[in-house]
C-alpha cells in the first residue's frame, strides 16, 4: 500500500473564487479515481506546528506501485492542471510505503523502554559533587528545569530565544554547557529555545514526565 501526500502553497494574490473551485474539484477525487483509498484533505489549522508554510494538503492510499501509475496518469487526475497556474506559488508531494499489519502495542516492553529512555536522558555519577547534563534538547523549559534540578543543577534564566523554526513553540534546540558535559553539582546551564515566531502561542503546560 503507497501512502500519497500533497501539499500546497497558494499565490498570496490568488483570487479566493480560484481557490475555492480547486478544492471542489479536488473534493471529486475519489469518487472518479477508483484507485484511490482512504482519502482526506484541508486547509492548514491554526497555530502551526511544523515547517513549510503551506495551506492545503491532500492525502490518500493507493493499493500498489503500479496502481499509483495508473491513478497519476487517470483523467480525473490530469483534469486539476488547468486549475493550478493562476493559485499555486508551490507544491510538494512525497509517498512511502505503509504497513497495516505492525507489532501490536506491548505495554511491559512500553514500560522498560521507558525506564531505559530516563537512564540515558537522566544519567546519574557515581561522584555526588559531579552531573552530568540532561538531554534536554526537545524539552520544554518546565521540564529542562525540572530534569536540571532532578541532577543536581540549575536553570540560567538568561534565555536565547530562538525566532522561527521548524519546531513547536518553547522546545530547546541546545544547551550550554553541551548535554552529556561533566560538570560540578549547581551549574548552571543556558537554553536556546524556540520562540512563537511561526507556531503561533506556546502550548499548555502539562504533567512532566521526569
């Protein structure tokens, strides 16, 4: 089974009229294309979370390699090219191949992966007055501060903001000193983290799990 994805970026002076009949017309997709399985598309939501600038998105599965050729050179599919040249400024699509028959979920291997993940991101030394820094990259700074603290170190409160990029809001992309650096117990350690400048408003805090 081929996974088949699009995204779509419209011309910022596309008439909405324009963009509205291509979306109807997109709509019709899979009830002219029998090759098409499991089908969806929308506009991008509000705030966003990952990269790319793109407002509309269409995804659907297609049974095999051979189906996908017969699906992209199909009518129905060849029709939405006249559609495209006065809204689109850019277009990406990407395919893989999906497996429905993966390992079902093993809540005691959950569970000792778990603890695994906390050793390598938390190491404990064997010396008291010595830590190592967390893995906190990807973190929070709630919970870089709890983590932090759970070894025996501190937060630098003097932040470098980070403006733009392609993860959420308030996640830390490094640290200083550098994580897994042997250093005294009290240290403190300075975050650069992701501004809003793209997500939008940073997320809720939630329970940490540290």
């Amino acid at each position: 089974m081929i996974r088949h994805v699009v995204m779509i970026k419209f011309k910022e002076d596309a008439k909405q009229a324009d963009i509205d009949r291509f979306v109807e017309e997109v709509k019709k997709l899979p009830h002219l294309n029998r090759e098409i399985r499991d089908y969806s598309h929308g506009f991008c939501v509000n705030p966003r979370f990952h990269s790319g600038d793109f407002d509309f998105a269409n995804c659907c599965d297609i049974d095999s390699y051979e189906a996908m050729e017969r699906y992209m050179s199909h009518w129905a599919h060849l029709r939405m090219t006249p559609f495209l040249p006065d809204i689109l400024e850019n277009m990406i699509s990407f395919d893989w191949e999906i497996d429905y028959h993966g390992p079902p979920f093993d809540e005691e291997a959950a569970r000792e992966e778990a603890e695994k993940e906390k050793a390598r991101v938390l190491p404990s030394h064997d010396d008291p007055g010595k830590a190592y820094v967390p893995e906190v990259r990807g973190q929070t700074v709630a919970r870089a501060r709890e983590m932090l603290t759970r070894v025996g170190l501190e937060l630098d409160e003097d932040i470098e903001w980070i403006m733009g990029s392609v993860w959420a809001p308030d996640r830390i992309m490094a640290c200083s000193p550098e994580q897994g650096s042997e250093v005294d117990k009290g240290t403190r350690v300075r975050l650069s983290v992701t501004g809003d400048w793209l997500c939008g408003p940073e997320p809720a805090p939630g329970p940490s799990p540290w």
